[in-house]
C-alpha cells in the first residue's frame, strides 16, 4: 500500500509534465473552457481527468504514489497562484485577460463567435446586471469564462 513502484523523481516528473502540458493545453482551449460549464464542457473534464490520470502515476498504484503526485499538483498551483500574484506577464499568461465582447448596445459578433459565446449567454448576463442590450456599455468576456456588463453612463 505504501511501496511506490516507481520513484519518487519519476511521480515528481510525471506530475510536472502533465500539469504542464494540461495548463498549456487549457489555455489554448480558450476561457469557455475552464469558465462556467455546460453538462458537456463537465463531461470533457471528467474525462480528462480520467485520461491524465494514469499518466501522472504509470503503474504505480500505491497511496504513496498517490499522494506524492496530488503534493506535486498542489505545488504547482500554488507557484502558478503566486507567480500570477506577483507578475502582472505571467498573470496574462497563466490566467488570461478580459476579452471585450461588445459597447455600446452592439454585439462584436465575429469575437463572441471566436470564444464560442451564445447568445442566450450573453442575454443572461444581461439579465443579471439588469440591462438591456441598448443600454449596454460594455461586455466583458471574463479570464474565467464569466461575462460582465457595464451599463452606459450617463453623462
């Protein structure tokens, strides 16, 4: 249960490279990957989980090599956590910026396309910061996938 059949270099390795590569790879997908989920953005989640899992421990099944690996995964995030804190590059980076999604009461739609934003998204957000479209200032697609709404100021 606690012999780990591979060393604990190669499960220090193996959990660096997969977060690496998955953060990579998330940060590729774009916001709506890691914003708010849809039953099916959950379903690629799980299955990715499922699929970096035996990556990250090879053969080893023993609690000690799993535990050295989940030490190694929350390592990393707190060194992304606090690169990101403290690195206004590596927080774009690592996290990402808002990306403006329309002003003015008009939808950019060539930009809500490119980040895979639905309407029926955008007229929630709407909803929920009790605006309508015309008086909307701003539409933010968010680093987290979120949208925010500014309302027009009045002058």
């Amino acid at each position: 249960m606690l012999k780990t059949d591979l060393g604990v270099l190669e499960l220090l390795v193996r959990g660096l490279a997969v977060y690496a590569v998955l953060l990579v790879l998330m940060r590729v997908s774009g916001k709506r990957t890691v914003g708010q989920f849809t039953p099916f953005d959950l379903l690629v989640v799980m299955l990715v989980s499922e699929a970096a899992g035996p990556s990250m421990v090879g053969d080893d099944y023993s609690l000690t090599g799993g535990l050295i690996v989940c030490a190694v995964l929350l390592g990393l995030n707190w060194v992304v956590a606090w690169l990101s804190s403290r690195s206004i590059s590596a927080e774009k980076i690592l996290e990402g910026e808002a990306t403006l999604l329309g002003r003015n009461g008009k939808i950019f739609e060539a930009t809500r396309k490119k980040h895979r934003v639905a309407h029926n998204e955008i007229a929630q957000a709407l909803r929920e910061a009790d605006c309508e479209l015309h008086d909307m200032g701003c539409a933010f697609l968010e680093a987290d996938g979120r949208i925010s709404i500014q309302k027009k100021r009045d002058h």
